[in-house]
C-alpha cells in the first residue's frame, strides 16, 4: 500500500489465509448444513429455487431490502411488498393467500425470527424463504423453521462468491446450472492483488478495484456453481472467529458513537439524505469506505414504502468487521464524529 495514502477500511475483502482453519483447530461447528446447495449468487439460488417451486401466487418481499435482488426477482413472478423496518417485519402488512412465497430476512442480522414462528403455524400453505445475508450462521438460521434459507455468503466472508440455500424442514433442492461464473475467477484475481496491495506491494488500487467491478457484474444473479475456490474454503473457514471478532468491533465502535450496534456492522441514521452523503464523502476521503443499504429510485422501480425508502435516504453502514484493528475502530469514529458535526445522529437498530 502507498505509503502516503491511509489504509483502507471497508470495501471488498482481500484473500486472507488467516482466516483458514488448521486441522488441529478442528475445523467448522457441525451446524453448517450438511444437506445444501451451493449457487455462485444468492439471487441465482433464490430464482432457481423459484423455478423448482413454480408457485401460482405472488412473491411478497420486504420494503427495505436490496432493490437489485427484488427486481430481478420479479422478472419470475410477480410481486407484494410488505413493511419491514428496522425492528422487525409489520406482518399487518403481509396479506397473503394460498400458494404464495414469502421472502423474509434478518435485517442487519439484528432479529431473532421469533414473530416468524408463529406466522408460518398459522399459514401451513405459503413457503416462507428467509435470507440471512447479513448473518448466515447467526442462532436463528442455525435453528430456522422456514421451508427454505438463502444467504449470499461474500458479504459476510472472505470469498469471492457464494449463494448458499438448504432447507430446514428436508425439502428438495435446486441445484445450480451450467458452468461457474467467470465473474467469481475476477473476483478472486482482485482479492489476491489488494492482498498485495496491502503487503506494500507495487500493484495499483484502480487494477483491483477494476476486477472487483467487472466481477460484480459478470456475477449479478448467476444460477450456476459457486466457485472451486469457495467450494474448497467454505469447509475450512473460522466462521465463528469472523462472526465474533466482527460483532465485538462493532459493538466498541457503536459505544464510542453512542449509538446500538446490530450483528451486521453499524447502522447510522442521518437528518437528512444529504447529510447522509455528506457523510460518505467525508469517510471516502479518508479510505473509509461505508456502503449504503440500499436506494430506492422513487422514479423507477422501489417498494412504494415511503417510510423504507426514506430510511434508504439517510442511512449508511459503517465498515466494521473482522478486518479491523484498534486504531481502525478508532480511526472509523473519530472520522464519524468530525464528519458529522452539525448533524444529529442515531441508530437505526
């Protein structure tokens, strides 16, 4: 890394070796689903298991969600929308009838899925999907009920791709088509080089980020095969390490912000959705690089929730996870704080 630029915090992972177990470690915990499949991409994992389904009815999705992923998915079926927010799911909202698919999740990792149980007792005839992108291995996917769960696994782990689905209650699974993306394989050639990039190495950032890029969208909805490389890593990976060291990071961030800490990161909440991208600029200016979860084009396609999408506006999500050192977590609030000066700030958990 250029010795007059800060390191970077945040952004894509880098290949990180130390995140492997070794065998006298002993390997994973034996609740990571023996029976799954393993899809390049969470949403190619989510339309083939649609297409298995082949359901007459409607999909019904959360108003603050990925609207890419939604879109994408109502190219297959049509869809509902149905309030969910920080805090947990309206299920006043969610009106269903026989026959139709309900996409759940663990926003932000910060839910325990206990308004769920009871939900699908008394709907015996509606699939319910859960996705567990911002925690996959958290108690409530490990003890899920749900006729299906989905997790994209590289927003959470060092690999460069990764949709994984199984089913709690032992259904059929759909199993990815055709050959891996090649997305995956750009992906992996970024990884390594900001590995190097980070080591000091003579590799320019905008060469990484290229490939980061160009992989992202070779990706974007693949039904096929997760990648060798994650296919091999995912058995051997020191999931819990990553979960702990991310959570326990966050939670000193969050104390020295005053604000809650959820599982997946920091949220913030901002006055204003500009003050909220003022933010951002500030963190980018700085090598911290905080992503935004997510935007709804209230002139295209968005989830007529105007509460969801108002929240879209003004929240961003700190880059806290197991990357981080001390005088990063102290570099991340100490940039927040003169970054936000002027403007309240809260928590959206």
């Amino acid at each position: 890394m250029p010795p007059d630029l800060p390191p970077e915090i945040g952004s894509e992972f880098h290949w990180d070796p130390a995140v492997l177990l070794s065998d006298e470690r002993g390997g994973l915990p034996g609740w990571v689903p023996l029976r799954r499949s393993l899809f390049a991409t969470a949403a190619g994992a989510l339309s083939s298991l649609l297409s298995m389904l082949a359901p007459a009815g409607t999909l019904h999705v959360p108003s603050y969600y990925c609207m890419g992923v939604a879109e994408f998915l109502a190219q297959r079926m049509p869809i509902s929308w149905y309030r969910h927010l920080p805090g947990g799911p309206d299920l006043t909202t969610l009106h269903v009838a026989d026959g139709d698919v309900v996409l759940s999740q663990n926003l932000f990792g910060a839910e325990d899925g206990t308004v769920w149980d009871d939900w699908m007792l008394a709907h015996p005839r509606v699939a319910v999907i859960e996705d567990h992108s911002h925690d996959p291995f958290s108690s409530w996917a490990c003890s899920s009920t749900a006729s299906y769960v989905v997790a994209s696994l590289r927003k959470t782990l060092p690999l460069p791709d990764g949709g994984l689905l199984w089913s709690p209650r032992g259904l059929d699974l759909p199993e990815p088509a055709g050959p891996a993306s090649d997305g995956a394989a750009l992906k992996l050639a970024a990884m390594l080089l900001k590995g190097a990039w980070r080591e000091g190495r003579p590799v320019p950032r905008q060469r990484f980020r290229e490939l980061q890029q160009q992989g992202e969208q070779r990706l974007l909805g693949s039904a096929g095969p997760a990648s060798a490389v994650t296919a091999a890593s995912l058995p051997i990976l020191d999931i819990s390490g990553v979960r702990s060291s991310s959570a326990l990071y966050s939670a000193e961030v969050a104390a020295a912000l005053g604000v809650k800490a959820g599982g997946f990161r920091v949220q913030l909440l901002l006055p204003s959705s500009s003050s909220r991208d003022a933010l951002l600029g500030h963190l980018a200016a700085q090598g911290i690089f905080a992503p935004v979860h997510w935007r709804q084009d209230r002139t295209g396609f968005w989830s007529g929730d105007p509460l969801a999408a108002d929240l879209a506006d003004r929240t961003l999500t700190l880059p806290v996870d197991h990357r981080c050192g001390p005088a990063d977590l102290r570099r991340i609030a100490e940039a927040v704080r003169s970054g936000s000066k002027g403007s309240s700030m809260g928590s959206m958990i």
